[in-house]
C-alpha cells in the first residue's frame, strides 16, 4: 500500500461510517452502562474517529462535503450527555464545570484532531467554532483533576490531548497553564525509557511522544535522541519473520498493530531506513490479511497518519537478521532465537525482563494510585524468565497467557499463565489439582533479573538468564540451547535455594490443546487464539505443526490439566518437584521442545535428547542430542561457583583444579557442545572456559599466561579463560 491506497480506504470507511451512524447511535444507547469502569462519561467511539477521517480528507481533497460531515461529527458530541444520570454525575468533582463531552486520552486526539483540519476554514461559523472549542475545554478541564504521570501511556495520552488542544484554542491564560502541565507530564518521557513491559501500550507511548515533538517543534531534537531510536529498532527487529507483533506483557493477539505500523512508517522516513520501512509493510500487510468486514473507521484514522507521515519513495529493504539481544541486557531484556529471515522460518522470543533500577519514583507513584497489584509496574506480567512466543512455518506453538477477564485487575499477569517455573512453599494436595495448588492472589513480587550468555556458534545458539526472587528465596537460571538444523529447543532450569524450606518448583507449559499424551512426552497445538472474553471470532492457527514437549530423564509427577488462559480453554502441562531443601540446595530440569509435522508420528521424535550426566548436587549436566546422522553434547556448568579457587592468588580459577568431567567431555566452560557425524570432521565450542577435552583428545587449550601477584611480589604461569571459543576437529586425529 501507499499513500493513495491509504487515501483510497479512508474514503472507503468513512462512507461505511456514514451508512452505520443511526445503527452505531442506537447500540451505543443500548449496551450504555453508567457504572461501567467506575462511571466515567464517554461519546460514542466512532463518532470521534468519523469527524478525524472525516476533516482529513476535507484537508487533503478540498471537497466540502467532507467538511461538513466533520463539522456534523464535532457538533453531535453534545449530544449524548443527557443520557447520564445526575446521580451518576455527581459522584465526580471532574463534573464540576461539566461533563466532559470526550473521553481525553483515547477520544481526546481523534476529536481535536478532526477540528483542526477544520479550523480557520469558512464552514465554521464563530458560534459553532465556540461550540466545539467549548467541547474542547469540558474534556481538559475533566482531566486536570487526575493527570498521570511517569513515562508510560495514559500519561503521554493526556499530553498528546493536551498538545493538540493548545495548537486548537490558541494562546490564553489558560492553555498556558495547560502548556506548562503538558511539558511536566512529558519530561519523564521525552526521548527517554518508558516504564511499561507491554506490546499493547508501548506505542501508544510512542505514538503520544512523537506527536508531542511534532505539535511542540522539537523533532528534529526528539528523533536524534538514542533512546527514541531504540523504540523504533526495538519493533523492527521485534516482530515475527511474517509480520506479526508478540504479545508480551499487557496485550491481546497482535494487538495496536496499527499503531506500531504508523510509527514504523514515520520512523522510516525520519531516519531514511529500508529495514523500518520492511518492518511497517508486514505489520500492515500480516494485520490487513486477518482483517474482514467492510472498511473500518478505526483503522482509517491511524491510515490518516500513514498518509502525512509515511514517505513512498523510501524503498524497503528486507533485514537477514539472526539470533540476538533484543536489543539489549538492560532495557529490552529479551532475546529472539532465529533460524533464518523468510516467513515460514523458526522464532522464539525469551523474556527476561524485570522492572529495572530506574523510575523508582513514578513505578511508587502508580502502585500508590492505581488497584493492579498483580502487575509488573507498568502493565508488565510476572512473565520474567518465560518464553513468550514460539513460531515455525506461520505455525504459532506458544504465545503469551493474555491480559485480563475484566478490570481492574489482570488475572494472566501473574506467573502460572506462563512458560516458566513458577514456585511455592510446602507441597500439593495429592487430593487437589496442580492448578489449584500454585494458583494465588497473583499479586506481583518483585524480582531482578540479568544476563550470564548468549552466544551463537552459527548451528549452536546458546543464552543463559538468571532470576533473583527475593519472596521465594530462590535463585534461577535459564538456559536455552537451540540446535538450529535440527530444529529442537533444550531449556535447562537450575534453581538454588537460599535459605531452609519446603518448597514446590513447578515448570509450566502452555501449548494451547494437548493432542496426544504418554508417559515420556506430550505433544500439543494452538488451535485458536482469543483476544477477549467471548470473542465471536478467534484467531485460527494453522495446524501443519504441534509442538513436542518432553522432560527426558524426569521421574517428577508430571500430567495436565484444562485451565482458563486468554480468554478461553486451554491446557497447562507441568513438572512439579516438592521437597525440603537446605539452603544451597539446587535443582535442575530439562525440558525439550521440538515442533513437529503433525502428519507424522510423534514417536519418530522422541527420545533424541538424554541426560547422560547429573549428580545428585544437581550443580553440572550433560545431555546428548541424537539425530539421524549427528550427535551433539552439551555440558552446564550449573553451579558457576564449581572449581572457582579459594585462595588469595588471581586469577581464582585453573585448569587442573576447574576441569569437571562430563562422561566424554571434560570442561572447566560454563557451557560446551561437541557434534559430531558420520563424516571424519566434529564441531566444538564453549562459553567462558579454559579448555576442552573430548574423550582423549585435547581440542582447544587457552595458553598459559604471565600473572603479577601484588600481595607477594612475584610473578607465576596462570590460566586464561576466553569469553568464547569454537573450532573442528577430526575424532581420533588433530583438531
């Protein structure tokens, strides 16, 4: 699409919007309720976005039919007051000076944005100009009493409103006073780091903030930010290789897709960038494809952005990106597993991503304010060290639990609607449910979070996340491996307690339906995708693949159960493990998840991945990978502590005293893999290490360095360990 096709479905919608109005005003008045969401006035929603798309294309044609179809739009909001009823009103001193004729934040843009392609225009007599600006005022003077704040959504939303009403009612003493409001709200936003985990109002943040650079004349500011830029890296690389958004913390299925899209477009021409550009057009064009029905108004009035912000002559260029940080260890706190750039290619996207050591002040603000205990402060989930979303030939595998029933709260932000381990004290009823055991109140307890690895060694990729729970008194790390030709993902879970307790480690797995279920494997598919309570009309899964879950070595109670998750039925597989643990006491789980063609039997992919070394201490693991032609080990070092010296001297670590032996591989590396095949040629590599061996073979040795001992003045031959390392070797020869 270009700007004339945008141009082309906006005229398309807006006259659906002219057929619908008389049937959209009787609906509305049928299904109003006044209590509902804490009784808050607002219009009918289309008429805000008919008088938007409405006075856009008067502006763009010239055509007065146009205008006077805004014009009719922006008057009729007066309307709809009366149906409120005075006792309703009088609860809210936002009423004093009257009811509000919008809604501010998600009415607020689309209204006076309508007016202004209007405004100075001779359609508007004095008296309807002073109507509408009149309607204006009601809406900001509502919103003053509660302005938001902290760089999140409803407080840039508010900003946004703000800054279009100003350009709307001119200079005054008031807007003044609005003006000076609009730049504090926006301070902790402005070309800074929002404070919402979110795909659903992550860009209504966004959306808000370049539009209070535009309406402010700070663009050229704005954009040359890093901070700002990283937002429009982060979805570009974010997204599926077909177009789709993941879901992540507060969100529905590729939800506000049309706001991510319009960003993209604007941020494409600011920063001259094919890849931005890529990522708008799948954004649009996945979107556009799920979309059916007749034109719509809502989606017309964000194409009216796409028209004046989008550039036609860019070309967009198509990224080859691989594996990666998304986009960092500090921020995004994600990592996406790739295995190529077309649209039937493989996507897993790992969320590690905690609150984080900034904006104290505004998260304390908001969880002072606000009732959403169960939330990550802002709309984030307890979705730390989770996988979010796996992906294989448009095939969705896993995706994140939802969002929430009803307000105010969000019942799938807490942990157990995710793909991770969740823990509790003591142990199940045998009796009860797994579900009933580890389900609670969902309040969120704050955890930190970082990054130990990630490295890719080309057919090897390797992360490792750790999790620090101050509640639970529990450490965890994460560890995925995906061994990329095969297909297969091994999650490696080691867990330490920190002080003496009962405690019950529940890994969890959400694949939608469980198809087919044995003693040793589950296999399950993602038929439907809901987006809200009773939605009439679910997203359909393509059903190609399932996904094979399997936990290779377990003697753990294991099963199934059918549970409430985004907005409809679904299956939860767990591993559970119940004991008393000292404090120290660690544990491991090894889960494996391989989608698989569903027209072939689950059997033939079973049981490739065996543990071949765990001691009791569960602090180091070695699996092996069986294919048809290949055999890969992997080694954990699970405990980092593990043959670290205790003596005065540095380096504290060594060869002799640090290699762990494994069966075949002896390594001091956090992580190692040797694969080897029928041909004469092996692979290895590790993380963070000295030196491996393979069976007798010695396959890489860092060399021996000089070290300078301050506290005896002396020089000694020391060790070395390298971030990394990979090379071939030739089982029984040389490397």
């Amino acid at each position: 699409m270009n700007r004339q096709s945008y141009l082309k479905y906006i005229k398309e919608a807006v006259l659906e919007g002219r057929r619908q109005y008389e049937r959209q005003i009787e609906s509305w008045k049928a299904s109003f309720d006044p209590n509902r969401f804490l009784g808050m006035y607002s219009p009918p929603g289309f008429i805000p976005l008919q008088a938007q798309t409405e006075g856009f294309l008067f502006r763009v044609t010239g055509e007065r039919e146009y205008g006077e179809q805004a014009k009719r739009m922006l008057l009729a909001v007066e309307e709809f007051k009366a149906i409120l009823p005075a006792e309703v009103a009088q609860r809210h001193p936002e009423y004093a000076k009257g009811i509000p004729s919008f809604e501010t934040m998600f009415q607020g843009s689309h209204y006076i944005q309508g007016y202004l392609f209007l405004k100075g225009s001779e359609l508007l007599s004095e008296a309807e100009t002073s109507r509408i600006e009149a309607s204006i005022r009601s809406a900001i003077h509502g919103m003053l009493h509660y302005p938001e704040w902290g760089a999140h959504n409803r407080s840039m939303l508010r900003v946004f409103a703000l800054s279009l009403a100003i350009a709307a009612l001119g200079d005054t003493e008031e807007t003044r006073e609005w003006s000076q409001l609009r730049d504090i709200l926006a301070e902790e936003s402005y070309g800074r780091w929002s404070i919402e985990d979110s795909e659903l109002y992550l860009p209504l943040w966004l959306i808000s903030c370049m539009a209070y650079a535009e309406l402010t004349g700070k663009e050229a500011d704005y954009y040359a930010k890093p901070q700002t830029k990283y937002y429009f890296d982060f979805i570009t690389r974010a997204i599926t290789p077909y177009g789709q958004i993941p879901d992540y913390g507060d969100a529905m299925f590729n939800s506000h897709w049309l706001l991510w899209f319009v960003c993209m477009e604007k941020g494409a021409a600011r920063y001259r960038c094919g890849q931005m550009k890529y990522a708008a057009q799948q954004i649009r064009d996945y979107a556009m494809s799920q979309l059916e029905g007749p034109q719509s108004l809502f989606v017309a009035a964000y194409f009216t952005y796409a028209y004046l912000w989008g550039d036609d002559t860019l070309e967009p260029v198509k990224p080859d990106w691989k594996s990666e940080l998304l986009l960092d260890d500090v921020v995004g706190k994600k990592i996406v597993f790739r295995d190529g750039a077309q649209e039937d290619s493989s996507y897993l996207l790992h969320n590690y991503r905690d609150e984080g050591d900034y904006a104290f002040t505004s998260r304390e603000y908001l969880r002072r304010t606000i009732n959403a205990p169960a939330e990550k402060v802002h709309h984030g989930h307890a979705d730390e060290n989770s996988i979010l979303m796996l992906v294989k030939q448009q095939n969705i595998l896993l995706h994140d639990g939802g969002y929430r029933d009803q307000a105010p709260n969000g019942k799938y932000r807490a942990d157990i609607y995710h793909n991770r381990l969740v823990f509790r004290s003591g142990r199940p009823d045998p009796e009860g449910t797994m579900y009933d055991f580890i389900h609670d109140d969902g309040t969120y307890r704050r955890v930190s979070t970082e990054l130990l690895h990630f490295h890719s060694f080309g057919g090897i990729e390797y992360s490792r996340t750790r999790l620090y729970d101050p509640y639970r008194q529990v450490l965890w790390d994460r560890c995925i491996t995906f061994l990329k030709e095969e297909g297969v993902y091994i999650i490696v879970d080691w867990t330490v307690s920190r002080i003496d307790q009962s405690l019950s480690t529940v890994n969890l797995w959400h694949p939608g339906t469980v198809i087919e279920a044995d003693q040793d494997y589950y296999v399950g598919q993602v038929r439907h995708i809901y987006s809200a309570p009773d939605d009439p009309k679910p997203f359909v899964n393509r059903r190609e693949l399932g996904l094979l879950i399997e936990f290779p070595g377990s003697s753990r109670p294991k099963g199934h159960e059918r549970i409430r998750r985004c907005y409809g039925e679904s299956d939860m597989i767990f591993e559970a493990d119940s004991r008393q643990l000292e404090a120290g006491g660690m544990s491991c789980f090894a889960t494996v998840l391989t989608p698989i063609p569903l027209s072939r039997n689950a059997r033939e992919f079973t049981g490739r991945t065996i543990i071949t070394a765990l001691p009791p201490s569960h602090d180091q693991l070695a699996l092996t990978y069986t294919g048809l032609n290949k055999k890969i080990e992997l080694t954990y070092k699970l405990d980092l502590n593990k043959g670290v010296l205790d003596v005065p001297d540095y380096p504290k670590y060594d060869w002799e005293q640090g290699c762990l032996h494994y069966g075949s591989i002896a390594t001091d590396a956090d992580f190692s893999f040797v694969s080897t095949t029928d041909s004469s040629t092996g692979r290895y590599g590790f993380v963070n290490g000295i030196g491996i061996r393979y069976r007798d073979s010695e396959l890489f040795r860092t060399p021996v360095m000089s070290s300078y001992q301050f506290q005896t003045d002396s020089y000694k031959e020391a060790n070395h360990k390298w971030r990394a390392w990979h090379g071939i070797f030739h089982p029984g020869g040389t490397r």
